[in-house]
C-alpha cells in the first residue's frame, strides 16, 4: 500500500467506486485495501454535505430541457426539478410549460376593458394601458 504521503492521482474508475461505497456505508478501510490506495486518499475523496457543487456550463442539451419540461408536467416541483437537474431556479423556470404557469388575477372590470377592446378592434398595447395589465394578459384574454 502506498505511504500516506506519496501523492497519486485516482482513475475516474476509482473515484466513482470510492463515491459509491460511501453511498453504501462500506469501511473507507476495506474500500483503500481494494483499490491499494491509502486511507488518507479515500477520505479525501467521500462527498461532503453543504459543499456547492461545480456550475453546469452555460447551455442546456436539447434532451435537458424536454426532460425539464417533463418533470414539470408530472408534477414535480420547483425545489425538486433544481435539486434533481442541478439548475437554478430560473432555468427551472424558463423551461415551465404555459399552461402550468400560473395566471396573473385580474379584475372584473379589467377584464371587460380588455374583452371590449378586442371587439372594438382596439390596439392590444392600448388595450393594456387602459387596463393597467401587461401587454401578455392581453393576448391570453384574447383567446377566451
């Protein structure tokens, strides 16, 4: 076995078995026997709790974001989709289907504003700004 001070760098096949067996509770002895490493190099390498993982770079694949999307639709929820897709909640967001997001409430009277408005073949941005409601509340009223 090697000394305890001798440095030596660990193959990506030990470093996925070390992180698995201290999922599975095994002696951290057994585990540096088995793969002839030293203790020290063992420990070094267990998961810590509280300890911020690396970003995910910058652009989600294709198939990230449809099994987002995905998740949403089965009804997980936010906290569950970052923690489970290593992801912001922004990015969890983003990717929220539309009919899943909720509705901004409006009032009675502004939603008669903007249902009169398209009968009367108004502007949508005036629609809004009689209304006082996003030019997107506009548009959803629209399809009622």
């Amino acid at each position: 076995m090697p000394s305890p001070d001798e440095f030596r760098r660990v193959t990506a096949e030990q470093y996925l078995f070390i992180r698995s067996s201290f999922r599975l509770d095994q002696n951290p002895d057994e585990v540096a026997r088995i793969l002839q490493l030293s203790v020290e190099t063992v420990l070094r390498h267990q998961p810590r709790a509280n300890v911020p993982r690396h970003a995910r770079g910058k652009h989600l694949t294709d198939e990230l974001r449809s099994e987002i999307r995905t998740a949403w639709c089965a009804g997980l929820t936010l906290k569950q989709i970052t923690r489970e897709f290593e992801i912001g909640d922004q990015t969890a967001l983003r990717y929220r289907p539309s009919e899943l997001a909720p509705r901004q409430r409006i009032s009675e009277i502004q939603e008669s504003i903007i249902v009169q408005g398209w009968r009367d073949k108004v502007n949508p941005s005036d629609i809004a700004d009689r209304a006082g409601v996003g030019l997107t509340t506009v548009y959803k009223y629209r399809l009622r």
